[in-house]
C-alpha cells in the first residue's frame, strides 16, 4: 500500500487527549509511505504543528455546526489532498461521517465507522440493554435533562455517584450541591442528556478493540489504570491479561456487529464482581499502548477498508506500560496566525 492519504482529528493534547496522535504514531511505525493530513478544531491543537507526525493540517467547523457546513469543508480538505481514507476520532463528530458515509464512499474516501444504530446502542443511556444482552452488568444509570429528574436521580444511586456528560467527561458528586454544579458544567458544554450512574468501588480496566465492516474481531488490548487524571482518564496505565474482558468483546461484536474502533470501560468491583461502565465508539487516547505491546489497531483499520484483512492474531505483550507526560515546543507566531487565517498549515 503506497501513495495513501489519510485524514484523522483528535489532534488535541489537554488532560483529556483525543487518540489523534496515537493513531498516527501507530501508522507510522508500521509504513512510512502515508501522507497524513490533521483535522483541528481549535488553532491551538498541538497536532497541528507537529511536523513529525502531521504532514499538512487543517481546521473544521465544530461538530455542532450545520451537517452542510461541516461536509462542505470536509470535502474541500479530502479533495485538496487526494484523501483515501478517514479515521475519526471524536464521538461528537460521528454523527456527520455517519451520515454521510454513503457520500463519501462515492469519492473514494473510506471509513471504518459504526451505523446510526451501533451508534446509538454504544450511548451511555442505552448501556444497560446492551450490558443485559451481552451479560454484563453496568450500573444503574439515569438519563437527566432536569434538576428535578437529576435530584430524583441522585436519589436512587446514593452518594457518591458519577455525573457524566452525554459525549465526555464525568464527575463523582458527594452532595446534591456538587450534583447541581457537575450538572450545569456538563450540560452547558455537552448539552443534554446528562447521566447519572451509581458509583462502584473498586479499580478500573480497559479494553480497546477493532470490529471490521460486518463485527469481524480484529483484535483488542485491556489494561489496568495506574493514574487517572481528574476526568478519570488514562495517565499511566498497563497491559494485562483477561480472558473475561476479551470474551466480553468478542460477545459485544456478535451482538452489535459493531464497525470500527472502540472503547469497552470496566470496574472490578471489591466483590470481585466486574461491571461494563462505558463504551465509547472510537479509538480512546491510550491507542498506542495496544500498537506498542502488539495489536496496531489503526494500521489494521487501513488494512482492513483497502485490502478486506481479517486474519489478526491478537498476541500482544503483557505489563507493557503507558506514561503521558507533557512537553513544550516553540514556533513562531506566524504559524499560528496562518492557521488562524487560512484555516490551514503552510
């Protein structure tokens, strides 16, 4: 495969990294012969200005613009660049390339995405049919568009619960009054609904996972969280080996036939017991650990749209280990006046 252009967004780097970055690392290490193009939201996505990872960057309107808005400039991007292949990598986005997969399938631009309706089972408030289908328990969970439906809400889960916003982030609250604050932040940024979950003691596990066009497996990684930051995300973390979170993978594709990468959030509770807490339907920040210890689920993605490749092994090696740390890099201000004013890098 050479001469390939693809696009991925996510190029972010706060305390709650988008997997841009990651995804483009892991391409790299595999093949050095892919052109890749950067999609940013702000002008100070870092992505934008790492030429190391980044051939050519370009800014979006925001997801929550206009469907026509959003797919005009999209476009005008691929077409500048002879695109192949898009990965998104934010759940706020999906519903534009959802829509208009179909669309830009006719131009020969391909995505691994999930329909309207694995979309849609994958959301926080329909997670609890899916857990039962799949047999996995996830906690009460309470979709809230009100004080009084949150108040009611609270209720029922007891403190401390989680306050969670309907694309990111997610708070504990020990009060109603927390309750109240974590409500208006969330919904005010991700607008509604809001959840409200019951909060399970104990530790957190990933699994980071693959499904091809009709759910085929195409591999997946767990790990243990080590550091959390304040949101709950991933810091530090480990490869681990459980058969149970894998097989709990294998049973979410067989039931959903879930495309494209994802996300499968779980808590070991004292008892022993294991809960499904979230699934997010992208590839998380965390994307590299799996290409590192030996499952490189985005170049599987680009080999799986362009060749059909279904046939992965999934040996991957345990008690490999993720550390973020933060970094600084220096440019001038006229690259980010370029970006500001043309919407792209030079």
């Amino acid at each position: 495969m050479k001469n390939i252009t693809y696009a991925v967004s996510g190029i972010n780097s706060v305390d709650n990294p988008g997997a841009g970055i990651g995804i483009i690392r892991s391409i790299q290490e595999a093949t050095k012969d892919f052109t890749c193009i950067g999609l940013a939201y702000d002008a100070m996505d870092p992505g934008l200005y790492l030429e190391q990872y980044v051939d050519r960057g370009y800014l979006l309107p925001y997801p929550s613009s206009s469907c026509d808005k959003y797919l005009k400039r999209l476009l005008y991007i691929c077409e500048e660049n002879d695109v192949n292949i898009i990965i998104p990598a934010f759940d706020s986005e999906l519903p534009h390339y959802i829509k208009n997969k179909e669309l830009l399938k006719e131009k020969n631009i391909l995505m691994n995405i999930p329909s309207k309706k694995q979309y849609n089972d994958c959301n926080k408030s329909n997670l609890a049919l899916l857990g039962e289908k799949i047999g996995i328990p996830v906690p009460a969970t309470y979709s809230v568009t009100s004080l009084e439906e949150l108040n009611a809400a609270m209720e029922n889960t007891g403190f401390p619960c989680m306050i969670k916003g309907c694309f990111y982030e997610a708070y504990k609250a020990h009060s109603f009054h927390e309750g109240h604050s974590y409500f208006h932040k969330l919904s005010s940024k991700w607008g509604f609904p809001v959840l409200v979950q019951q909060y399970v003691t104990g530790n957190d596990y990933n699994l980071i996972g693959l499904g091809g066009e009709n759910g085929e497996f195409l591999g997946a990684v767990a790990a243990k969280k080590l550091l959390l930051t304040q949101q709950g995300k991933i810091w530090t973390a480990v490869t681990i080996d459980n058969p149970e979170m894998v097989d709990i993978c294998h049973r979410f594709l067989e039931e959903t036939k879930f495309s494209g990468g994802f996300e499968l959030e779980f808590r070991l509770s004292d008892t022993e017991e294991l809960y499904l807490l979230e699934i997010n339907p992208r590839f998380p920040a965390w994307v590299y650990l799996a290409s590192a210890a030996g499952v490189n689920l985005p170049y599987r993605y680009v080999q799986n749209l362009l060749e059909g490749k279904t046939d992965f092994d999934n040996e991957y090696a345990v008690g490999r280990m993720l550390i973020r740390y933060t970094g600084e890099m220096i440019k001038e201000i006229t690259d980010f006046e370029n970006i500001v004013i043309k919407g792209a890098t030079l």
